[in-house]
C-alpha cells in the first residue's frame, strides 16, 4: 500500500521523501536502494498497481492497487 500512496505524490513531494527516508532491510528481498525504490514507485505510476513480493517477511506477498472515488456533481 506504500508504494501506491508513494506514487500518488507530486514528483518534489517524492523526491523529499525519498532522501529523508532510512531505508531497512527486513528480509534478504527488501529493497534498501533509495534509486531503486523511486524506479519501483515509477512502475507503480505506470502499471496502477504495486505487487509486493517477500520485502517484509519470507512468504508475504501483497497487491495494492489506489482505489479512487467520484465526488458527486
């Protein structure tokens, strides 16, 4: 769900995440590259989706997609 509300943001909003951020290691899959990351929330942007496989815990995989709504008008 990161990686979706990550891609949401105005790219200087990103980018100001992306240098503040102290990137942690959880499994030997976690991405701790700030560059990589930006390339994967790239991706997010582009595909509407974020897949996330084994970066928090071994046999954890997780989709988020954003789910947006329609005010009414």
């Amino acid at each position: 769900m990161g990686r979706v509300l990550l891609a949401a943001l105005p790219d200087s909003d990103l980018d100001d995440f992306i240098a503040a951020a102290k990137l942690q290691s959880f499994t030997p899959y976690t991405t701790i590259d700030k560059r990589e990351l930006r390339l994967l929330i790239q991706k997010v942007r582009r595909s509407g989706f974020s897949l996330v496989d084994q970066e928090l815990e071994i046999e954890l995989r997780s989709i988020a997609v954003p789910v947006q709504t329609q005010a009414d008008g």
